[in-house]
C-alpha cells in the first residue's frame, strides 16, 4: 500500500506565519505546460519505482491547490488511475483555501475525483486572520465551509491557536464555535513561529507579542475537542467516528508515499532500504529538471535514519510505532514506562499524554541524542 502527494507551490500571497514550500503568484500561469510536467514526472517516478501495490490515498497539497482548474486535477487522477492500482475506496484529497473555490468549481472537483477537501481556516475571529496574514475574513472561511459541506461530506479544517496575545478563554469560545461547523475532521495546530517569516520578525521587533509558553494551550485544545466528539488520533489531528485522514496515518504508519511537484518528497523501500527522492524547491530548477528528464536523486536513508524516522512519524499518533520492527532498547521502555510517558499494547508502543507533550525529547532520547535527564526536567 502507497500514497501519492501532489504538491502546487503558488498561493495569492504568503501568510506571515508559513514556512511550506509556497510562493505568491505574479502574473498568470501557463497550466498546460504545468499540467504537461506534472504528466511527465507522474508517469516517469512510477515507471521507475511503483511494484503494483494498491494506491490507497491521493492528496493535492500546497500552496493552494484549489487555485488549480477542475480539469487539471481531473487529468492528473485520470492519468494515475491508468498508471496504477487506485483503491475503490481511496481517500483523494485537496487543500483549499477559502475565497479560492466557489460551488461551481467544487462541483467539478468532485466529478474529477476528489472526495475529501481540507481547508484552511485558521481562526474565526478577522483581527487573528488579519494577523495571520491571511487573504480571508472569518466570514469567509466560515461560508467556505457550508457551501462545500453541500457538495462534500468529508471535510477537514486546519485551525491555529496559540496566537500572538491571544488569550485562553478567547481560544475557547472560538474553538467549541468553529467545531459546530459541519466538518468530519479538524487539524488542530499550536503556532510554530518558524525563523524566516514574517511573524517571526514582527514578534522580534516588539509588533507582536511572544505566543504563551507551557502547556496550558494544547492541553486545553485536546480536551474540548473530545468532549466534542472529535476523537484525537495524532498529536494534532481529531476525527468523527470513521474519519481518520487515510492520507496522514500512512505516512504515520511509515508507509511508500510518491510526492510530486517542486520542493515534494518520497519515500520508496528499495531492495529492503527506505530510500527518499527530493525534488528541487525551487521553481525553475524544477522546471528544468521536469522538462529535460534529469534523473531522480535517490539517497539511501541509514539504518539510523530509518529509525530516527520511523519514531518520529509512528509516535505522533495513536497506533504508535511496532516495537517488533523498530528496536527499542529495553532499559529506556523500562524508564518511559515507570514516568507513565508510554504505554504498550501487543507489540505496539505509543505515548501517553504526558509522553505527546514531550515527544521531541522522548524521540532524542531514544534515539540516543540525549538522556533521560532531558526528559525529567
Ligand atoms: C500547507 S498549509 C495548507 C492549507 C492552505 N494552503 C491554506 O493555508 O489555506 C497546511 C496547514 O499547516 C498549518 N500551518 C502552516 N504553518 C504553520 C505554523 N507556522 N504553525 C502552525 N501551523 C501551521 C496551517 O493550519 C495550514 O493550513
Ligand atoms: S495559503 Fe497555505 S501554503 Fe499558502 S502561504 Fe498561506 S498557509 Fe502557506
């Protein structure tokens, strides 16, 4: 079983906040030489590395790629469902941004295919969209979401929370407001202010205050969502009953994921190694790389790395990591174990929730990058 990521950079402009492989559009797209490239590396990574497994996810991510034509995505699905084995059931999904689809185009999306959308909504409250840098007001991303619930019946939204000068019982009320929308699925993500945007400068020249430290957020955050109903199957991500995003959990599971487009990762097993293909960030590297059939760099991840990677993906969520395959060593489950940071079901071993607030440094310390005296602090 293996997933298929198509990545389209462009959004209309960049929130202060994002880090992602995205850039602001200027000026018009030429989507036939676009969709043509995309065809051309589709077919050639598959050609080169797909075993005939079945096909169990597709997801349009980005960037924005509901600024994609309906008639783009419709190509693309058709020419992956020639190419391989896609599950009757699979989960194909695309990443809206409110203010960027209407219900005509969300029609066609569906006709070509898409059956989950997940939309970025962020905040209901327009002084923290504005904040955000966001394009949309709250009224917006509110609409967005009935109008597509007529046509979808499963749909994600991506808040943040932990804003700058946002205060806890404002988190709140907003939270149990935007969890009455009719949504399936919500990712719920504390604010990482990454080095380089522009909130980062804006808190460091006193514009914005620090977001708050501890714990007080998050905690919060899990407990409202399950008291409405909204199970947490991932650090941050929370489903009605049957709506566990397919698309995340393999990449959880460690699963073969192909990605394709600029700045898109893989990872391929590979006579027994797990082997990463990363394609260039940048767009005309990109394009000269699509258009004159350079090869794929394959670089063959260590023993360590795979481990490294498995952790860090399988301890996020729920299922957890097989302790089967990826060895443990003893006396450090012993210790994870008698702090209450893990528990062990079978053979699998997954982190309580005093384990998910501190799971970098369970990871390092596994890993062998710390001790546990990093963990007790
Ligand atoms: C690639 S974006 C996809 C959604 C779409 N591009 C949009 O913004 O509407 C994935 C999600 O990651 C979250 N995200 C991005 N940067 C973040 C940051 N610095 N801190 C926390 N969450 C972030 C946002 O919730 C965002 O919707
Ligand atoms: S729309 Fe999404 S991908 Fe684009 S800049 Fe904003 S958060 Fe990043």
């Amino acid at each position: 079983m293996s997933t298929i990521y198509i990545h389209w950079p462009f959004c209309l402009s960049k929130c202060h906040y994002c880090d992602f492989s995205s850039i602001p559009l200027n000026g018009s797209i030429d989507f036939d030489l676009w969709v043509a490239l995309y065809n051309k590396i589709i077919l050639r990574i598959l050609n080169d590395f797909y075993k005939d497994e079945s096909i169990t996810s597709i997801y349009f991510g980005g960037g924005t790629p509901s600024l994609l034509p309906p008639s783009f995505v419709a190509e693309i699905l058709n020419l992956i469902d020639d190419a391989c084995d896609v599950e009757k059931e699979a989960e194909i999904t695309l990443e809206v941004n409110p203010l960027t689809i209407n219900l005509r185009d969300a029609k066609r999306f569906k006709a070509a295919g898409i059956n989950r959308l997940s939309i970025g909504v962020q905040s209901i409250i327009d002084a923290d969209l504005k904040m955000l840098g966001r394009i949309h007001g709250a009224y917006e991303a509110k609409n967005c979401v009935l109008e597509m619930s007529e046509v979808f019946n499963n749909i994600s939204i991506d808040l943040i929370y932990n804003r700058p000068g946002q205060r806890l019982e404002a988190w709140i009320d907003e939270l149990h407001e935007a969890l009455l929308l009719p949504i399936q699925h919500v990712s719920l993500y504390e604010l990482i202010v990454e080095d380089g945007t522009a909130m980062k400068r804006m808190i460091e020249s006193g514009e914005l205050p620090r977001p708050s430290e501890g714990s007080e957020f998050i905690e919060t955050t899990w407990m409202i969502a399950e008291n409405c109903h909204f199970h947490r199957y991932e650090v941050s991500n929370f489903s009605k009953p049957g709506f566990v995003g397919r698309h995340n959990l393999s990449y959880w599971k460690y699963e073969d994921y192909y990605g394709i487009g600029p700045g898109a990762h893989s990872r391929i097993k590979l006579n027994g190694r797990k082997v990463a293909i990363e394609q260039a960030k940048d767009i005309g590297d990109w394009i000269s790389f699509a258009s004159n059939d350079e090869p794929f760099e394959l670089i063959e991840l260590t023993e360590s790395e795979e481990f490294d990677e498995r952790l860090i993906m399988g301890l996020r969520a729920e299922i957890g990591i097989d302790i089967d395959i990826v060895k443990i060593d003893r006396n450090k489950m012993q210790f994870l174990l008698k702090n209450s940071y893990i528990m062990l079901r079978d053979s699998r071993m997954s982190l309580t929730n005093d384990g998910l607030l501190k799971l970098n440094l369970i990871v390092e310390y596994l890993s062998g990058k710390r001790d546990e005296n990093i963990i007790k602090q």
